[in-house]
C-alpha cells in the first residue's frame, strides 16, 4: 500500500513555540498583557482607533453625559379591579355605617345644646303657643315636644335604620359591580409610587 498523500512536514523539526508557550523575545521579563480589542490609548488619553460607544482608554476618566437625567422616574402601575368580595364590602360598610350613626347622635345632641343655650327654643316656643292658644288652653309647648332625650331618641331611630340601609345598599352594590365587571371588565386604576 503507498502514501498518496505526498510529503508532509517533520514534527520532529519544528522549533517554534508550542501553543500557550511565551517566547522571551515577545516579553521580555515583564508581565503578561492580554491582547486589546481596541488599540492601545494615543497620548492624547484616547484610543488609537477612536471611541466606541463612549468607552475611551485605559487610563482615560469618563465624564458622566451632561444631559442625563437627574430626577429619578416615577414607577406607574395600571391595575384593574376585577372582583369586589361582597362578605368584605358587608363588614367594611356595617362599620363604617356604625360610625356614621354615632357620630349623627352626637351631632344632634351637641346641636340641641346650643340651640338650648342661646334660647331658640323659648323664643320658638313662645311664639308657637300664642299663635295656637286660646283663651282656654296654652297652645303647642315646643319645648316640651323637643325635650332632649326625644331628640336623641329620635336620632337613634335614625341611625339604626341607616345602619341596616347603608349595609344593605353597599353589599348589593357589591353583587351588582361583578356582575357589571364580567362584562366590561371592571375600573382601571393607575397607581404611582410615592416619590
């Protein structure tokens, strides 16, 4: 069998630096630097082939860019409501229906104290029961119909019927916004991050 290859080369006679291998006449005696991408820096501090992308050379000093924004951006999330549990909408309003009605008793009776104090009901009062007396009765006794636990009586009617109303109203609004927001898809909200 014969070598159709012809002649190739002797291994044995090659001389030069195997891969890896630094030769003394490449380094001499200094330490060992990678090989650059770009050339090596000018005099003048930049690159010999320019700048790419901003980047200047090895010994140059970057200068932040003089119309960067300084003021940071405002995260903005857009969110949509898509359910409202209604056992959560119950209790919220009952609450918040509680406190709506404490605070209209205490209205009430902080604004009959004064009214008191400054004598509109004698004064009213006067004047109601000389237009409905006669010469045998007094007439209607205001002040006696608008006595301050009625009035707060009353009120508390009030607030206990507003509380049952208001409960009632807001966990049926409730069942009417899901409904509404399987067609439509509910109401957008943007929410920002505080600064």
């Amino acid at each position: 069998m014969t070598d159709t290859r012809g002649q190739q080369p002797s291994y044995e006679s090659y001389s030069g630096p195997l891969p890896g291998e630094r030769t003394s006449a490449q380094q001499p005696g200094g330490p060992y630097h990678p090989p650059q991408a770009y050339g090596a820096p000018a005099p003048g501090g930049q690159a010999g082939g320019g700048t790419l992308g901003g980047q200047t050379g090895a010994g140059a000093v970057r200068r932040p860019r003089t119309g960067a924004r300084t003021t940071p951006r405002t995260r903005k999330a857009r969110l949509r409501v898509a359910k409202a549990d209604p056992w959560s909408v119950m209790k919220v309003s009952f609450l918040l229906s509680i406190a709506l009605g404490i605070c209209t008793v205490v209205a009430a009776a902080v604004l009959w104290m004064v009214m008191d104090a400054m004598g509109v009901f004698s004064t009213v009062g006067g004047t109601i029961s000389e237009a409905t007396g006669s010469n045998e009765s007094n007439g209607f006794d205001l002040q006696s119909f608008l006595s301050l636990p009625r009035v707060l009586m009353f009120t508390s009617v009030i607030a206990v019927i507003d509380v049952v109303l208001m409960t009632a109203l807001a966990t049926l609004g409730a069942f009417i916004y899901n409904l509404s927001a399987g067609f439509v898809g509910g109401v957008e909200l943007t929410l920002a991050e505080d600064e």
